[in-house]
C-alpha cells in the first residue's frame, strides 16, 4: 500500500513537471541573435520612411513641426551608425554614415521642386536619388561581400525611394487615398529590405550570430508583429495630428488605419483561426481606435469630459487587449504584464498627441520616436510567446546550419583498417580452432 | 303707388340693415373667417412660447459640431455652430402671387416719433432700412398699407396669406429672395413684440406688416397690426450621399462627402433584418467616419448626410457584417 502510493506520488509529480521538461526542450524562441539584427534594422528602417513621408508632407505644407520632424530623421539616420560598427567597425560605419544621412538632404529638392512648380528643380533631385541608389546599393553589397548582390540591394534601394516620393507626389496632387496605400506599400518594404539585409549579414557572418538565422518562421513572425504594431502606432500619431489639423486627408489616414486593421485581423486569423480573429478585431476597433479618435474630437471641442470618457475608455482597452492577448497566448505572454505594456503604448499615443497641441514638437517626436521603439519590444515579446505556446509550427528554428559529421573518414583511406583486423581476427581464430583440434586429437 | 312704397322702404330698409351689418363688421368676419390670423392680446406671454422654440433649434443644432475652419487651430478657440456667409439684396420690388401683389419697394427709416416709417404711396411697400437685408441671417421687414382713405392699398389682402405661400423679393440687380409664410399674427398696436419682429435671430425672415382690426379714426385709426412671418427658401442642394458604407467588426464606417457644407452624418441601423431603421449616431464632419457598435456584424446601416441648412441626402445603400 505504501509503496503504491508513494509511485502515485512520484507518477503525480512527473506529469506536473512535464510541461515544463516539454518547454525546456523546446528551443522555438524569436529571441536569437540573428532575429535580433533584423529586428534592429527593422525598427531603423522603417523609422526612416515614417520620418521621411512625414518630412515631405509637413514640410510641403509648411507645418510648424517640419524641423522638429527633421531632426528626428537624422536623429534616425545617426541611430543606425552604431548598428552598422558593431558589424563592420567603425570606419565602414562612418563611409556608411556619410552616404546615407546625406541621402536624405534631396527630400528637400522635391519639396522645393513640388511648391515652386519647378521641373529642372525635380530632376535634379531625382537624379541625385540615382546617385545615392548606387552608391550605397554598391556598399550594401561589398560590406556583405556579395551576400547582397549589388543589382538586388540596388533594385530594392530604387523600389524605397519611389515608394518615399510616390506618396508625396499624391500628397502633393490631393490624391490621399492614392498616397496612403503607397504609405502602406513602402512602408512594408522596409521590412522586405530588412529581411534581406538581415539574411545577409548573418549568412556572411554565422559565427557572430551563433549560427542562427534571421528568415527563419519565428524570426518572420516577430517581424510581422513589428511590422503590424509599429504601422498601427505610426498611422494613429499622423490620424491624430490630421484630424486636429483637420487636414484634407484626414479621413484617408483613418482609412489607411481600417486598412490595417483587416491586415493585422488576417494575421491574427493565420495563427488564432477565424473567431479569434473576429475577437481581436473588436477589441482593437472599439475603445481603442475610436477613443484615440475621440481624443482629438475632444481637443478640438476643447471638451475636457469628453477627454476624460475617451482616456477611460482606452484604460479599458488596455484591459481587455491585455487579457485578449494573455488568453489567446494561453498565458504565454502573462496578462498583468500585457495590460501594463498596451497601457505605456497609449500613454504614448497621449504624450505624443498632447505635446503636438502644445506646439512642443520637439517633445511630440522625442514621445514619437520612443513609443514607435516601444512597439518592437511588443513585436518581441508577443511573438516570443506564441511561438513558446506554438513551438511545433516554429520549431524549424533548431534546423542545423549544416549536415552531421556522420563519418570518420576511414572508408576514405584506400585499403581499410577494418580489413586488416578482420583478417587479423580470422587469423587468430582459425589459429585458434587449428590449435584446440590438434591438442583434442 | 302704395305698393311703390312698400317697395321702397324695404329696399331702403334692405340697404340700412347692409349698411348697419356692414358697420358691425359682419361681412368682414364672413369674408375673413378663413384667414390663418390668430390674434395675440398678449404679446408678452407668446414670446416667452417664442423664446422656448429659440432653445430648441439650438439643441437641434448642437446634433453636429462645426469647427471654424478659417481660424487657425492651433491658438484660436472653437467655434460651434458656424452659420453661412452672407449675401443680402438691396429691395426694389415684392410679389406675393397668392394675393396679386406686385408692388415696388421702398427704402423706410424710423419717424421723429419712434414709429417706422410707411411710403406716402399706398401702392407701394416700404423696406425698413436700418434692418436686416432679405437674404441675410436675421428679421428683415417690410411695411405696406392695407387701404388708403380712398380704397384698398398694396397689402389689403394680406391676412389671407396661408402657411406655405410664397413672397418673393427681387433686389436692385435681379437677384430674387423667395419666402416661405410660417405664421400670421395680430397684435394690439401698441403691444406688439417688436424685439420679435425687428430684433435678431438665427434664423433668416421676412416679416409683413400691415394694419388689421378695427378703424377709429379719433384713435389714431386701425387698433391691430397684422404681421406676417416668413422664412427665406433656401436653394435646396441635393445634399452628395455617402458611399463606401462598409461593415467591419465592430466598425460602421463610410467615405466622407467632399463638400463644405457637409457638416455631419447620420448613421441608422436595423435590427430587424432590415424592416425598420433608426438613427443611431450623429457624426460631425470633423470626426472620424465610424460608428463603433460590437453587435455591427448582426445589423443592417445606412447613412445620410447633413448640409449646415440641414438637409440631409438621400440613405446611402445598405450594408451589412460578413457574418450573422
């Protein structure tokens, strides 16, 4: 009796521990060095095209923010220095500084070219977008030593600068719809762009990044989660400055933001299935979408109570969006946890929209620039959890980098050692045998 | 010739008994008796009912919010309920086709005495100058006699106006304002509201006014005035429906109307399958074009557009959630 329980026992407490002896086998993680640099360029890069579009259109219209949206674009630009010297050093580093934060100096030639109706003016400044493609498509590509082939990092460099000046030209013709699905297209890009980057860096360096890949499906989903997350903060900082405005194309912003609403549902509906997607969608729409919106309805009416309803009701987004987030996880990603970092994210929005008011620029795009960074921490660690509560759809991530050692090289050597102890083997039995026969007879 | 005499003292008895009827105005109460005139003995009392209407028209323009969108937002305060700009005429003519009037129209000031001034032609009509122009926002009025000592002047007729006929008022250059009777109202002479005829209101009218009631020459003549209020027709412009009204999620939402008078939407919603809509939500143009329901995916929506006269187009078409 005794003895059945305490194998009960023992049984009981093995089947506790198996979940965590499954996880702690499972290696499926988004957190390797290699989906980190992709991460880090993802975040830079797309920084950059945020910060550019945005340049373009203030600056057009003259807006009071223009030099404070400047700064944070070479603010960006120096960001990315750093990254590049802790892979290529320093000196690579400073050519590559040199090259790309004078590249964004032409987005003044179109806007000059764009108010003065001046065509000599646009082609000069295309042409030195030409210039800056293949200067720097030609240092992407030495720095990977070909790991990015120069006609590809070239064409994907040429696709970005459309991208950059598509959306101003439709800003510039009215054509907002126009110009925020080539918002939405380029900004996308960037992540493209890094992906390949990131995939050729670490191909060209595997031992720095431990072997690990950067294209691998954990590393893509977290990539997707940075993508969606930073979009959803870019688009509601500009909804908001535009519905204050009340700019001409602020209600091509609040589509853009639908537009990425049914992306992020889709990507929510890949992992989660329909009904879980149908969930997502209404958290994400109500008390969040419309109260970021209500915000600016409140500030514009100068209607403090209103203000107070909408900061309530996003409180309760954070809530809900939290707990979403920690049942959909199968509390992967802890609910306290999550409810406190969807709640910093609105914080941010608030911070970043108030100083706007204010006419603090400085302060709204220092607030900008930190809760853009925020949303790849969320990229992170969400993509982290649904890959731990999911490591067969990821696990792909443990492949080895090459083929097992599964040889000695002894059958390389021509006449074989095997042969000779075999022979030796046969020797010493038949010896043997031959011996025993004799002393029996 | 006895019988000539029975004759003529009926005819003769026949015609005092017209002349004593016609002196007790019953022939003006038969051929007045379906005039749309309803007296005010106390003036005071109505326009406390005036003030209330006032009240209510605000609420019903609070439904949408315009900002002032020539001032710059960043310093200027808001402003709620931002009216059209003006465009007054200066009038040289005014007809009222139900009543064949047809008269020119001249400018009158205020007498030494405080009253308004009246043309010395009794066939003509007299714009208070110093007032309103008919077009604009507020009471422009227009004076006119109802006889002369001789016969019937250029407004006799005017208390057989109904609600909903029409006066129009054309202007030195062409340009013609045309008004629509709301109501018609008698007053005490010396009691009439003249903050509510003359004074300023959001609204843009044309109040007639003329003499009515009892005329004793040895008090100063006719005992009531006669005011007709009118509100000026506006141009109706087919207010642009909204498009794209689209289900998703909790999201109603739809494409804004590209037009400067738009200033805001209704959104109306089924829970019936579609049997019977009711207004949901009031959307201002400065708002975000959505209307947030959690159960939207179960419904049917549509949405209208409201212009600043209030107007509102035609529903746009139905839409409905992916799923039920």
């Amino acid at each position: 009796m005794q003895n059945i329980k305490r194998i009960l026992i023992t049984l009981l407490a093995f089947m506790m521990l198996m979940p965590s002896i499954a996880m702690a086998d499972s290696h499926a993680t988004v957190k390797t060095p290699a989906s980190d640099l992709r991460a880090t360029l993802d975040q830079l890069l797309s920084e950059h095209f945020v910060l550019a579009t945005t340049y373009l259109m203030k600056a057009y219209d003259e807006a009071p923010d223009q030099d404070a949206v400047w700064e944070k674009l070479d603010q960006n630009a120096q960001d990315m220095t750093p990254a590049i010297a802790s892979i290529y050093g320093d000196e690579a580093a400073q050519q590559f500084e040199d090259i790309f934060r004078g590249h964004n100096d032409y987005v003044d030639g179109f806007v000059e070219a764009a108010k003065n109706d001046d065509a000599e003016a646009r082609q000069m400044a295309e042409a030195e977008v030409e210039e800056f493609v293949n200067e720097f498509g030609g240092f992407l590509a030495t720095a990977t030593e070909g790991n990015l082939p120069e006609d590809a990092a070239k064409q994907v460099l040429e696709a970005h600068e459309q991208d950059v000046v598509k959306v101003f030209d439709h800003y510039v013709n009215e054509e907002y719809q126009e110009a925020y699905q080539a918002f939405r297209e380029g900004f996308n890009r960037m992540f493209d762009i890094s992906k390949a980057l990131s995939s050729a860096i670490v191909t060209q360096m595997p031992e720095k990044f431990e072997q690990t890949k950067a294209d691998t499906p954990a590393a893509d989903l977290r990539s997707n989660l940075n993508a969606l997350a930073s979009e959803h903060f870019a688009l509601a900082v500009l909804e908001m400055q535009k519905g204050y405005d009340q700019a001409a194309d602020y209600d091509f912003v609040t589509w853009a933001e639908n537009e990425h609403t049914s992306d992020f549902k889709a990507a929510i509906a890949s992992l989660y299935g329909e009904e879980g997607a149908v969930q997502f969608e209404k958290v994400w729409q109500q008390d969040h979408i419309t109260a970021q919106s209500e915000i600016v309805t409140a500030a514009l009416e100068e209607d403090e109570e209103a203000r107070q309803m909408a900061e309530e009701n996003l409180m309760m987004f954070a809530e809900d969006f939290g707990a979403f987030l920690a049942t959909a996880t199968e509390g992967n990603l802890p609910e306290d946890a999550a409810k406190e970092a969807v709640w910093q994210h609105e914080e941010q929005v608030l911070n970043t929209f108030d100083a706007y008011v204010d006419g603090d620029y400085t302060k709204a795009y220092d607030h900008f620039r930190e809760g853009y960074g925020f949303m790849f921490g969320i990229g992170e660690t969400l993509g982290d959890a649904i890959v731990k509560q999911m490591p067969d759809q990821f696990e792909q991530d443990m492949m080895p980098e090459q083929m097992p050692d599964t040889g000695m090289g002894g059958m390389s050597d021509g006449i074989t050692t095997w042969m000779w102890a075999a022979f030796g083997v046969l020797a010493v039995v038949a010896a043997g045998a031959l011996y025993r026969k004799q002393t029996n007879s | 010739m006895k019988r000539d005499w029975i004759w003529y003292f009926s005819v003769m008895g026949l015609i005092a008994l017209f002349l004593i009827l016609y002196e007790t105005n019953v022939f003006a109460n038969l051929t007045k008796e379906d005039t749309e005139v309803v007296r005010v003995e106390n003036p005071q009392a109505a326009s406390d009912a005036t003030e209330q209407e006032e009240e209510q028209e605000e609420i019903l323009d609070g439904e949408f919010t315009v900002i002032n969108k020539e001032k710059n937002m960043k310093d200027e305060e808001v402003v709620k309920n931002e009216r059209q700009a003006e465009d007054g005429i200066i009038p040289s003519r005014i007809s009222i086709p139900a009543i064949d009037v047809d008269a020119s129209v001249e400018e009158v000031g205020i007498l030494d005495n405080g009253e308004m001034g009246v043309p010395e032609d009794p066939m003509k009509a007299g714009w208070f100058e110093p007032g309103t122009q008919p077009g604009n926002r507020g009471n422009s009025v227009i004076a006119g006699h109802v006889d002369s000592r001789t016969g019937p002047a250029v407004f006799y007729h005017l208390d057989q106006l109904k609600k909903g006929d029409e006066i129009t008022v054309t202007g030195e250059d062409g340009e013609e304002k045309t008004y629509v009777v709301q109501k018609l109202e008698s007053y005490p002479e010396n009691q009439s509201p003249i903050e509510q005829i003359f004074g300023s209101t959001n609204e843009k009218r044309l109040n007639l006014i003329t003499c009515t009631g009892e005329f004793i020459r040895d008090q100063g003549g006719h005992q009531d005035r006669l005011v007709v209020y009118s509100t000026l027709k506006e141009p109706v412009e087919e207010v642009e429906v909204p498009t794209n009204v689209k289900v998703s999620g909790a999201f109603v939402t739809w494409h804004a109307v590209r037009s400067d008078n738009v200033v805001g939407y209704r959104v109306y919603e089924s829970r019936d399958d579609g049997e019977t809509f009711e207004k949901v939500a009031s959307i201002s143009q400065h708002e975000r074009k959505a209307y947030s329901e959690s159960k939207a995916g179960e419904y049917q929506y549509y949405v209208t557009a409201v212009d600043q006269q209030g107007n509102e187009s035609a529903p746009s078409s139905i839409a409905m959630g992916s799923y039920k």
